[in-house]
C-alpha cells in the first residue's frame, strides 16, 4: 500500500485520479488510499456513449514520468465530473528504472490485458519478462480494443487461462 500511494503521489497530473491521503481508520485494519469520488464511472461506461478516446496522452504521461503502470484497461480509468479521463490503480506501478519482477510476480494483473512476455512459458527464455514501457503500451492496445468493441480483449475466451 505505500509504494502504492509513494508512485501515486508522484504522477499526480491532470490525467491521473488525485490521490487525497491514506485512512487507516474508516476500514479497520485495511488501510485506504484516498481520492475523489468519479460521479461518471470508468471509461467503459463512458465509451458506451463514446467512441473518441484521448487515452495515448494519459499512458505517454506516465511513461514521460519513467513510470510503468502495469494495469492499463478500461475498469482502471475512471471519469470524472467534466467527462475528463483519470488513471487510478497504481497497485502494479514501477518506476522503469526498477527491476519489476522482483518487486511483483510477473503473472499478476488483468490476464486479458497482459503482454504475452509476462506469461510463465516465456520465463528462463531470454525473453525480457518484467513489466516495461513495451509492456504498457501492449495493455493500452488492448485497452483500445476494450474501449472500441465494448468487450473485453479475447472476449471470445470464457477461460482467462486459455487466453
């Protein structure tokens, strides 16, 4: 939860959801991150409505601060009162300069939105398996693919194991 809040706190821009603070007492024991409510929900519900999409600003934003979300999709933007798009969720973020597979499992996230070099078949294979600026942008393309079909990616794939 704090290298959570730390890498919030860092990116805090327009384009990402304001982090307000910590509150351990609301939830006892669980500890929450603090931020403004979004009255218009994710940017799924908006994209019912709309198709346009300005998500690359948001995503370059990040990647300009040297920091790797690593859970890029729809559920993970939120929008707020004047329709405005708002990166929440930095549970998997890293800075690029860390070594992210030592600080996360790389088999964790949203599978349908993953890139397929973080899978366990691709581990030992020479085949750089942390979460990097390549990575993202692997999850914004499916983000994309989300956003414009209305459906998750691999939708056809009732098993996330078989995609």
């Amino acid at each position: 939860v704090c290298r959570e809040a730390l890498l919030w706190k860092r990116v805090q821009h327009k384009y990402v959801l304001p982090f307000l603070g910590i509150d351990g007492t609301t939830f006892s024991p669980s500890i929450c991150l603090l931020s403004p409510w979004m009255i218009n929900g994710t940017i799924n519900d908006f994209m019912k409505e709309n198709k346009d999409s300005l998500l690359k600003q948001h995503k370059d934003h990040l990647h300009g601060h040297n920091i790797i979300h690593g859970d890029l999709r729809g559920a993970n933007i939120l929008m707020d009162a004047d329709w405005h798009a708002r990166i929440a969720d930095f549970g998997l973020a890293a800075l690029a300069e860390t070594t992210f597979s030592d600080e996360s499992s790389p088999g964790t996230g949203a599978v349908r939105w993953m890139a397929p070099e973080l899978f366990e078949p691709f581990q030992g294979l020479g085949v750089e398996s942390g979460r990097t600026k390549a990575t993202d942008v692997y999850s914004f393309a499916c983000t994309c693919v989300e956003l414009s079909t209305g459906r998750p990616p691999f939708h056809q794939q009732r098993n996330s194991e078989a995609v």
